[in-house]
C-alpha cells in the first residue's frame, strides 16, 4: 500500500485542505526525504517528510500508511515527530517576533500613526 505525498500531508493532518497541501508540495514546501518531490510522488513506509513553515524545517518519520483523514488523536499511530529541538525554537522566535512587531487585530497602521512616524522620522536627524 502507498499514499500520494500531498494526499498523505493532508490525511496525518500537516495541511488544513488537499489543494493547500498540494501547494505546498509544488513550491518546494515540502521535501520527502530531503528531496524536492511533486505532489503525486508516493510515501513509504520510513520515509521522511521535511515541512518549511517560515525560518524552520520540521521533519516527520512515516511510520504507517493510510488512505483517509484520522482525527487529530489519531496521528501518532501514522507519524513521528523528529523535528530538532533548535528549528522548534528558531520557530517559536518567529512568531514571538512577528507577535511583537504589531499586536494581533491591529491591522496597518492608521492615518494618524504615519504622520506621528513621518514626523518622528523628521525630527531623527
């Protein structure tokens, strides 16, 4: 038994949606194995699957094969988590980052806040 790649990124849920998932796959998101693979390339059995998400590379050990969604519970019995301790961390870097350079909700900045800027910038020399 095989599985297509971007069917079983979707299945072992690592992607909300099959056509996410089959993006990701077309631009080079995913590696199977640390090669660049197509969506269509199939998952063995012991295969490692890499994940880019931002600045971090997670990796995955294929562990069973499956033709359908699991629940969220489920997952364990499919993959295994072999993503080292430092890309988790340069992860967790980028969203504290990313959390800390505009608070959630706030959207762009409004008209009021670039002229406050403009003017800050002005007055920096």
């Amino acid at each position: 038994m095989s599985c297509r790649l971007d069917k079983f990124i979707w299945c072992v849920r690592l992607a909300k949606t099959r056509s996410k998932a089959t993006e990701a796959v077309s631009k080079g998101k995913v590696r199977l194995n640390e090669l660049q693979a197509k969506p269509a390339k199939e998952v063995k059995l012991g295969d490692e699957i890499q994940i880019i998400r931002h600045t971090a590379v997670f990796s995955y050990r294929v562990i069973q094969l499956l033709n359908n969604r699991v629940g969220a519970k489920l997952v364990a019995d499919y993959i295994i988590d072999v993503t080292p301790e430092s890309e988790i961390e340069k992860y967790k870097l980028h969203q504290l980052s990313q959390s800390a350079y505009r608070t959630h909700g706030t959207g762009k900045p409004s008209k009021k806040d670039r002229r406050d800027l403009d003017d800050f910038m002005e007055n920096w020399e």
